[in-house]
C-alpha cells in the first residue's frame, strides 16, 4: 500500500486531500482504519472492491465507471477490500469538514443524512463529463504549476458536480433499508445499460414487485416514474456523450437505446428545447 501512499496530494484550493490510483493489485487488498469526519469522492474508471464500517453487516461495492460517495460525522472504523489481479484506476478526493464549511458546503454535507446514523454512502454510475475530468486527474495533461492549478480545478469542479447530482436524486440515504437498495440495485441496472430495452414488468421483477407497486415506490423515492428515469438518463447520457466523447448524433442515439435517430432527435428537442446537432456546433465553438 506504500505505492498508493505516495500517490497522495494535498491541494490547497479546495482544500482536499487527491488520491491518484492506477496500478494493478498482485494481492488481495483488505484494509481497516478509523476514517475521520468529512466528504469522501471517488470516481472508478476500472476497478472492483466494496467496504463498510466494521460494526454492521452494511456494505456497498463498486465497479467500472462508478462513483462512490462516503460522507462521515464522526469518526468511524471502516474496513474495504480489492480482490486480486484488480486494475484499479481511479481519482478520489477527500474533504475535511473545515474544508466543507471554509467553501460554504456544511448545510449539503449536513443534508446528505437522514436520520441519527453516523455515516452515508452510495454509489452511481458516473456520466461522462465526470469519467472525463477523473481521466485527467489520473493523467495530467501539464505539469508544474499549471498542472497544479489544473488539477485543483478539476478536483472543485468532481465536487460541484456530484454534489449537484445528490441534490438531483442519485443518493438513496444510507444503504441499510432492503426496500430503498432493492430499487438502488434497479436504478444502477437501467444505467449500466441504456441501450438495453427495458420494461416495466422487466424493472419489477429484478425489485421483486407487481408492476403496480414497484412503479409507486419507485416514484416515491426518486419523485419520477421509472419510465421517465429511463428517458432522462437516456437523453442525459446522449448529450454528455456529444458534448464531451465526440460521437455523432446517430451514434449517441445508438448508445442510449433508440434505433431510430429521428425519434431520438425528437425527445431531445423537446426535453432540453434545442435539437442535439447544437451541442456538436458548442464544442466545435
């Protein structure tokens, strides 16, 4: 572990500690520490792992493409474990609750829990934009000072926008309620694959629910129905894969599910009000 160690970098502005990973494991991993008070952010390119506080059976894990949230506040043993032969290559960031409060983010760390518990977790799958600003943690395109400058920039702008995707409903609260992870494990589904063509009955059965009540705790905990999460997150998914990976239109029409680009080019019109060729001509400009 001496080699993640020294990896480690304390920036200035935010005010954070950056974790840079990209190795592969020779063994098993299994760690165990007590974990002090703030915000924790990983974004997962490549990897596979999990943890939990050691007094408890609550456990979450991670994969591919991920992100991973841990906020604490109080100090609390925490265990987490890799297996062997694992490429881990991700970018975290660590902030202190004096960070937090100096940037003026207590009251969103504060709401992040539920109830009297000590800790919050969750992980979601990471859209693009953010994928692509952990691949230039990892893999600075400068050095010295600008790198520097960079890299801080980056690391304020990974917690701007997942604290934007917590407030927006990507958070569950704690992972201990069966019912809110079954519909976790539902929602993480639909995102890891939207290209596939899910249905409702489909979506229940994986929840293990009739139609009907899957479909009123699914609203009721995300405030939309699943159909309309599916919508969203797929025209979510196509614009940020036209703004930031340079797929064409028809592409990302292809990539989120729809077969035909026209009916695609559609839904985007009239659930964002610009027609999706506009965010090629925003990058090009």
């Amino acid at each position: 572990m001496s080699d993640v160690a020294r990896h480690a970098q304390w920036l200035e502005t935010p005010g954070c500690l950056f974790q840079r990973n990209n190795f592969v494991l020779d063994s098993e991993i299994r760690t165990e520490g007590v974990i002090k008070p703030g915000l924790f952010l990983t974004v997962v390119l490549k990897g596979a792992g999990g943890g939990g506080p050691r007094k408890g059976t609550q456990r979450f894990r991670y994969s591919n493409n991920s992100i991973a949230v841990l906020a604490l506040r109080e100090p609390t043993l925490w265990g987490g474990d890799a297996p062997r032969g694992a490429q881990m290559q991700a970018a975290g960031v660590a902030f202190p609750l004096a960070s937090l409060e100096r940037i003026g983010l207590r009251e969103e760390f504060l709401a992040l829990f539920s109830d009297e518990r000590a800790f919050f977790v969750t992980t979601f799958k990471a859209p693009p934009r953010i994928l692509a600003i952990a691949a230039e943690m990892i893999s600075p395109s400068a050095e010295g000072r600008a790198g520097e400058l960079l890299l801080a920039a980056h690391a304020t702008e990974l917690l701007a926008r997942i604290i934007v995707a917590l407030r927006a409903g990507n958070d569950m609260g704690a992972v201990t309620d069966p019912r809110r992870m079954r519909l976790q494990a539902v929602r993480e589904l639909i995102e890891s694959d939207l290209r596939h063509a899910w249905t409702i009955a489909e979506l229940a059965r994986h929840a293990g629910l009739s139609r009907r009540s899957f479909n009123a705790q699914f609203h009721r905990l995300f405030g939309t129905s699943a159909s309309e999460y599916l919508r969203t997150s797929r025209l979510k998914s196509a614009r940020e894969a036209l703004l930031h990976q340079g797929l064409t239109v028809t592409e990302a029409a292809y990539a989120v599910g729809y077969t035909n680009p026209a009916n695609f080019s559609t839904a985007f019109r009239r659930h964002f009000g610009y027609v999706p060729s506009s965010c090629q001509r925003d990058k090009a400009s």
